[in-house]
C-alpha cells in the first residue's frame, strides 16, 4: 500500500511539473502587443507570433462575448487562413497571427484572445483593445447688444470625441481673464458611446483690444495641441478733429464746419452743438475709415460764433467734444501802397495826389485794404463819371493801357465793400509833360525766306526824328529794295526790305546804314546769307520680272531748298540721253524735292552705267550719280536621280537657278515614254528657283540618258544625267555544299546542304552577286512559309529536327532584277551518321577483301605470262575498281589467247559504288 502512494505521488510531482513547463513556455512562445489603442473609423492590426519550433495545427484570434460564448474572427486552419468577421483580414501565416480590422464602432473595444494550437501544447495570450474617437472642432463667432452695449461669443465644440476632450483658450497667447472674459461649459453624451464637450467664450467688444482668439483642444488622438484661432470684431479709437472752410453756392458765401472722426471702429456717434434755431442743411459722408458730418452756415449771419462737435465712441470713456469760433471780419482801412497815408469811412481825409509821366507806359497803381476780409469789392469814378478810356480796374489795382496822357488827369474816387462792410478812398492823378529831346532809333535786323528768295529786313523804330536807312550790297549782286515809315505817339519809326535771291553757292555779307541826329557817326549793321546747302543725292535701283523678261527701274531723288533741283539721265560715256518720269514738290520751311525715274527693259542697256545729272543754284557745277546696270547672269542648271521611298518609282530631279526661270523646264525623253512630270518654283530674294521632277520605272529607262533642258530669251541650256544598267547574276550559297542532279542528267538546279540535328542557331551563308547598290534577300521554304533572315544569312534559331529538311528557295531582288537559289537541306543526326559510317566501313571493308583475294588469284593465274600481259591485266582490274561503268563499254580490245583469260577475269568482277555527303 505504501508502495502505490509513493507512485502515486511521484506521478502527481511529474504531472505538476510537466503543466509547469508548459505553462513557463506558453509565455514565451506568443509575442504579442498587448494594449492597442485604435481610432473609431481607421484600421487597427492585432499583432500576435507564434515562436515556438513545434507544427502548429490551428491558430485563431477569439472574442469572449459572456461567460460561455465565444466567437471565431479569424485564423488559420487546416493549412488555410479563413475570416468569419466583416471588416477582419485573413491572417498573414499560421505563425504570424497578425489581422487588420476595421473599427467601426465603440462596442469593438475589449479583451481578444489569441490562440494557437501546436502538437505539443496550446499557447493563448489576450490583447486588449481601447476605442478612441477623434473629434471634429468647429469654431463659431456670434454678437449680441444688451443694454447699449455690444458682446461676441466665440463658440468652440469637439464633436463626437471618445474619451471627452479638453478645451482651453487663449487670447494674445495667455489665458484669458476674468473678467472681461467668461468660459461656459457644456458636454453631450452620444448613443454611438462619443461625447461632444463645447465651451462657450464671452466678452464685451470695447473691453477686448485682440482681433482674435484661439480655441485649443487637446485629445489623445492629437499628436499635439490642435489650435484654432478665428477672428473677432475689436474697437479702434477714432481720431477726432473739426475744421471750417467758407465755400459760395449761388452768390453766397457759406462756413462749411466738419466734424471728422478717422480712423476708428465702430462709426462714432457724431452731434454738432450750435445756438441756433433755424433749419440748418447738414451733410453726412462715410469714405473708408473717416466719417464726416457738416453743416452749413451763412457767413454774415454766423459771425464769431461757436460751433462745437460732440463725440461718442465705446472706446471713449466721455464724449470728447471739440470747438471751433467762426471770425469776425473788418476793414481798418484802405491806402495806396506807394503811401503811408491812408483813409476810412469815418475819417474825411485830403485826397491824395499822384503824379504821372507823360508817355510813360505800363503804368499800375495798387490799392491795399487793410483788415482780416477774404475779399472785396471795389468800384471806381473819375471826377463823378467813368473811368477814362484806357484805364481799367484789375483786382485791387488801376491800369493805363498804353502811354500815359493829360486826358488820364483828375480826382479819383474808389469804394470797397464786403457784406455789411465799406471803406473809400479819394486820390489825384496829375500828368507832367515831357521834354521833346532826339531818341536814337532801336535796329533791328532779320533774316527770312520767302518763295524761293532771302527777305533782309532792317528796322530803326521809336526814333525822334525819323531816322534814315541806306543798303551796301557785294559787287556784283543786285537786289530789289523798299521803305516803309510808320509814327506814333511822337515817335517813328523806319522799316527797310531788301530781295536778294535766297540760294547761292557762295556767302553774301550786307549792310543796312542807319543815320540819324542822336549818332555821331552813322551805325552799320551787316547780316551775312550763307550758302546754300548742297542737295541730298539718292540714286537707287531695281529689277522685275514681267512675261519673262527682266526690267530696271532707277529712281533719283534729289532733296535741297527751293527751288527744286532740275534731273537729267544718261546712258555710258557718250551724250545718249533718256527721258524719264519727273516730279517736284515743295515742302515747308523752303525745302524742295525732286524725283526723276526711268524704266526699261534691262538688256537694252546691260553692263552699260546709267547716269543721273543734278543741277541747282547751290552748286557750282552739275553733280552726277550713276548706277551700274548689271549684265545678265547665266542660269545655274543641274540633273540628278533620286530613289523614292516606299514607291518603285524613281525620280529625276532638274533644278535651275537663276532671275526670271519661270515655266521653261522641258525633259527631252526617250520614245514611247509616258510623261509624268510636275514643276515648282519659289524665290530666295531676287533669285528664282524652279524645280522640274519625272517619275519613271526602273525598267522603262535603265541604261539610257535623260535631258533636261532651260529654254531662255537668247538661247537654251541642257544637262543630262545617265539611268544606270543593273544587273543580278547570281545567288551563291557560302556554306559547303554539293549539286543534287536532275533525275534526267544535264546541270546542277540545286544545292544539296547537310546541317546537324538539335544544334541551334545554324547559318546558311550567301552572297548575291551582281552590280545593283543593294538588294531585298528572303527565303521561303517548299510551303510556301518564309525563314527568319539575319542580313545575307538564312538563320535557324531552333534545334534543327527531321521537320526543317526540305527545299528552299532563296530569292534576291532589286526592282525588276532578279535571282534565285534553291536549296535541299538535310538534317543529319548522330545515329543516322554513325550508321552510314558503319555501313561504309563494311562495304570498303569488304571491297577490299574481295579485291585483295581477286588480285591474288589474278597474280597467281598470271605469274607465268609475260610482263607486259600482267600491266595490262592490272591496268584493267584498276579501271575497273575506278569506274562505276559497264564492263562491255570500258574494257580495252585484246585479241589472242589473253582475250579469254581477261574474260574469265572480268566475269568476276564486284564493283561496288558507295555515295555520301559526309
């Protein structure tokens, strides 16, 4: 009994131990992660990896509902990974346990099982999974008015958040303070297991000088702080000023008071304070941040009175009000502002005196008002009547228009006034005569043109006396003259004018001689005429072609002063002379144009000079210009041939360069020949290009000449240009090879070629000859099928076999030239050749023994015979062994008793013929 317990319990310590060791490695054969935190609506992985070396049977991820229900997400079962959940992913292996899921909702957070299932234990392991929700923060700003007073509420709201967030603000990055500022919050709980938590900042707008707030809300599922800062209505102190300005409307003179507030935010409350009881027009105006209100006010009505703005803004702790006097105006006096001395209304005072110079001219005499009145308005008489012809009221001032005289004597008399106000003054105006005494002349002298000529003009003006005016001319130069004699006020006034012709080719000095009694000595004024400026020559040229022909037009422009230049035109060194087409035209400022062409046809006059004669009173003698009519260039003409592309046509090509080719390209072809030919041209400047093409078959003219030919004015011009003779003679095969013959005898029409079985990328190598520059080589096979080709080269890529021998034929051509080759391939294999070697050996094996043996017996019948009977006899056995041919044919004629032995002989002859291509 002792003995049973004892086992007993050593079974129970093994058992215990066994459990033990599982359990120990149960902890160290999963690795997985266990607490996850997965966002509501994105994907989270289950990480779960068997490490363990033991084969595992099934592995799965579990999901205890209650206490006896579990539910299979996922796993791996039977070598097969399977999902029984919508939203879970198959498992990668059976040892890496690791599923994408979708969390869809917060009821997916709790405990999940992993489990795997080897041959020797089972190892489980939890992992447990907490939803969070990422919340949505939205930010709203809204404002009310309590009492007069304006509030914002910014609103900021983390929607459907899991677990609650937390919301905090900040106003210039610093908490917010209380007051002015008060924080409400407010939480929402949701069915879907979220929570929405708002928080509600409030603050009166004239208290708050920020222009935003940020909401900051902090979330596990934030990697930092998410700030939103919005913008809020803040309040700007105005900047508050009044200002007047006197402005007339209708004749009236009216203050403009303002009242202006810049600068602030919200408008300003804006009220004019003033003591009166009339309806008064006020203006109200808004432009950007400055708003203004103003009224008007009649300037004589509101003399020295206030007015006052009043105004009201939140930002203000008062009303700030500012106050502006309007002026009182008045007239102290009025005085002359060359005296002192000066009089008012009030103050009967002698009448000034003012003496003027007879004849003096640009006379004013200014009156100054003295007081604070912005304008006046001033009258003035003359001894109770008008003023004087020639005076006149300007402003403040009396002005005599033209030279002072006794009839602008007399007692002045001028009012002023401004509203209400009025002030006078009197003043005596007294001319002095003057003394007559001689006045020297002012000269002048001026040079013009006018209609082709020079106008001297030389003047002595406001002289008393008259003066007296006289002309030097050059010698030689004659001119037309006259005077003129002009007084005024006293004063003359002399003017002379001298015509000289305007243009010459020299310089001309005059004099104008004034004499009068004020000089002692008579003044000589000189005034020189410069040459003329020579004429501006332009001679130019150029061609045209019309039907055909070439044509020169040359144009001479001459540009000079009036008058206009007289144009000729020449032809070489002789006196030929042409006529040409004239035109003149006179310009302003005493400018002249002339312009002459000619046109002809160019060789009328080709490698001749065409010269063009200028004559002008500037010059001294005529000037020439001459253009170079240049003699006829030969056309440039040039044939070649040309191979189409993608067409069997080819193309001879005529190109002529040169003036004037036009449409005279002409092919010159051989009979028979059918003409397709087209025609281009085009130009490069004054050259033309003209292109002439025939398109032909190679066939119709190989080995004949083609001519192109320029047919011109004076003669033609031909090239030509020789169509090659091609030819194909031949197409050889490189590789060895052997003629099959005709089963009928006569020449070899194909190749025989052995190639070896089962070798790849075999060649069959050939050359075309012949004298075309390139060639189109392809190879078909018997049905018809084509063969690959590298170049000159029949290329089989592929193991050959049995299939690949046949006839081929190879085909190379050029245009209408052609050639073939036909081909017998054989495939010989390693038995097959080892096989005819076999054969071969035994048969020369066996020719051998049988000759060897006929040569003996031979040798032995014919020891006794004579030397000459054994060379014959052995000459024929030879000739027999060497041809394949009939005895009877071959044999030579012996007669006597040899003719029988040889007989016997060749009676027992075996020949054997044995062929290969080996």
């Amino acid at each position: 009994m002792m003995g049973c317990s004892w086992l007993l319990i050593l079974g129970l310590v093994l058992n215990v131990a066994h459990c033990l060791e599982i359990l120990g490695a149960g902890e160290t054969m999963l690795e997985v992660q266990q607490n996850i935190t997965a966002v509501l609506g994105e994907d989270a992985y289950l990480s779960c990896r068997y490490l363990g070396s033991g084969e595992v049977e099934s592995a799965l991820w579990k999901r205890q509902h209650n206490s006896k229900f579990k539910t299979r997400l996922a796993g791996y079962r039977f070598g097969k990974p399977f999902s029984h959940v919508e939203g879970f992913s198959e498992p990668v292996s059976a040892t890496n346990l690791t599923v994408k899921m979708n969390v869809s909702s917060v009821q997916d957070e709790g405990e999940y099982e992993c489990e795997v299932v080897t041959d020797a234990a089972d190892y489980t392991e939890l992992v447990f999974l907490t939803v969070v929700a990422r919340p949505d923060v939205h930010v709203l700003v809204s404002s009310e008015i309590i009492n007069g007073s304006h509030y914002q509420s910014v609103s900021c709201s983390a929607v459907c958040g899991r677990p609650p967030p937390q919301i905090s603000w900040l106003v210039n990055d610093l908490p917010p303070p209380d007051p002015p500022f008060t924080v409400n919050v407010t939480e929402t709980a949701h069915p879907n297991g979220t929570s929405t938590l708002s928080s509600n900042l409030r603050f009166p707008t004239h208290l708050q000088d920020e222009d935003s707030v940020t909401c900051v809300v902090q979330h596990p599922t934030f990697q930092n702080p998410k700030h939103t800062t919005v913008r809020v209505e803040t309040y700007t102190r105005p900047n508050v000023t009044i200002k007047a300005e006197m402005i007339q409307d209708g004749g009236s003179e009216f203050w403009v008071v303002s009242c202006v507030s810049s600068g602030g935010r919200p408008e300003t409350d804006i009220s004019l304070a003033l003591d009166a009881d009339e309806e008064l027009q006020r203006l109200n105006s808004t432009d950007s941040d400055t708003q203004t209100s103003s009224v008007l006010l009649p300037v004589a009505a509101y003399e020295g009175h206030n007015v006052t703005c009043v105004f009201n803004h939140p930002k203000f702790t008062r009303k700030v009000s500012r106050v502006i006097t309007l002026p009182s105006f008045y007239i102290s006096g009025v005085q002359l502002q060359n005296s002192e001395l000066g009089s008012d209304s009030d103050d009967v005072q002698e009448p000034e005196s003012v003496e003027l110079l007879e004849g003096q001219s640009n006379t004013s005499i200014s009156l100054q008002v003295t007081g604070n009145v912005p304008r006046v308005n001033v009258t003035c008489k003359r001894d109770d009547g008008p003023l004087p012809e020639g005076v006149e009221l300007v402003d403040s001032s009396l002005r005599v228009q033209g030279a002072v005289g006794n009839h602008h004597a007399g007692l002045y008399e001028c009012f002023f006034s401004y509203h209400h106000l009025q002030a006078a003054l009197k003043f005596n105006i007294t001319v002095k005569p003057r003394v007559v005494q001689p006045v020297p002349p002012t000269i002048e002298v001026d040079l013009q043109t006018e209609d082709g000529r020079g106008v001297i003009e030389c003047s002595a003006a406001d002289a008393v006396p008259a003066a007296n005016i006289s002309w030097l001319l050059p010698e030689g130069v004659s001119g037309v003259s006259w005077f003129n004699f002009t007084s005024h006020n006293g004063s003359h006034s002399v003017r002379g004018v001298l015509l000289l012709p305007a243009c010459s080719p020299w310089e001309l000095t005059v004099e104008c001689v004034i004499n009068h009694p004020a000089f002692e000595e008579p003044q000589n004024r000189s005034i020189t005429l410069p040459p003329c400026a020579r004429p501006n020559i332009t001679i130019s040229s150029h061609t045209e072609w019309r039907d055909g022909h070439e044509f020169t037009n040359v144009d001479c422009s001459v540009d000079s002063v009036a008058p206009a230049a007289t144009i000729t035109w020449h032809v070489g060194d002789g006196d030929s002379s042409i006529t040409g087409l004239s035109e003149t035209e006179v310009q302003a400022g005493g400018l002249a144009s002339a312009h002459s062409s000619v046109h002809f046809q160019s060789s009328l006059y080709s490698g001749q000079n065409l010269t063009c004669t200028v004559e002008h009173p500037s010059l001294e003698a005529p000037e020439k210009r001459t253009a170079r009519i240049l003699a006829h260039r030969a056309h440039l003409l040039s044939v070649s041939l040309q191979r189409q592309r993608d067409s069997s046509l080819w193309l001879a090509v005529c190109d002529c360069r040169g003036e004037g080719v036009g449409t005279n390209l002409t092919w010159v072809l051989p009979e028979n020949a059918q003409s397709q030919t087209s025609l281009q041209s085009e130009y490069e400047g004054k050259i033309q290009k003209a292109r002439l093409t025939y398109q032909f078959s190679l066939a119709h003219h190989e080995g004949q000449n083609l001519t192109c030919v320029y047919h011109y004015e004076h003669g033609s011009t031909e090239e030509t240009v020789h169509v090659p003779k091609y030819y194909i003679s031949s197409v050889k095969v490189l590789n060895h090879t052997t003629p099959l013959q005709s089963r009928y005898g006569g020449e070899a029409a194909t190749r025989r070629l052995s190639l070896q079985e089962n070798h790849h990328q075999q060649r069959v190598l050939l050359r075309v000859k012949g004298n075309v520059p390139e060639y189109n080589l392809n190879c078909r096979r018997s049905d018809g099928s084509s063969v690959q080709m590298d170049r000159d080269a029949m290329v089989f890529r592929s193991d050959l076999t049995e299939q690949d021998e046949g006839l081929y034929t190879c085909r190379a051509s050029f245009y209408h030239h052609t050639a073939s080759v036909n081909i017998h391939v054989e495939v010989m294999s390693e038995d097959r050749v080892f096989a005819l070697v076999t054969i071969i050996c035994i048969s020369s094996a066996s020719a051998i023994t049988i000759i060897v043996a006929v040569a003996l017996w031979v040798y032995c019948k014919a020891n006794g015979r004579k030397q000459y009977k054994e060379q014959e006899a052995l000459s024929a056995l030879t000739t027999l062994m060497q041809d394949p041919g009939s005895p009877e044919v071959k044999k030579p004629p012996v007669t006597g008793e040899g003719s029988k032995e040889y007989a016997h002989l060749v009676s027992y002859s075996i020949v054997i013929d044995v062929k290969s291509t080996v």
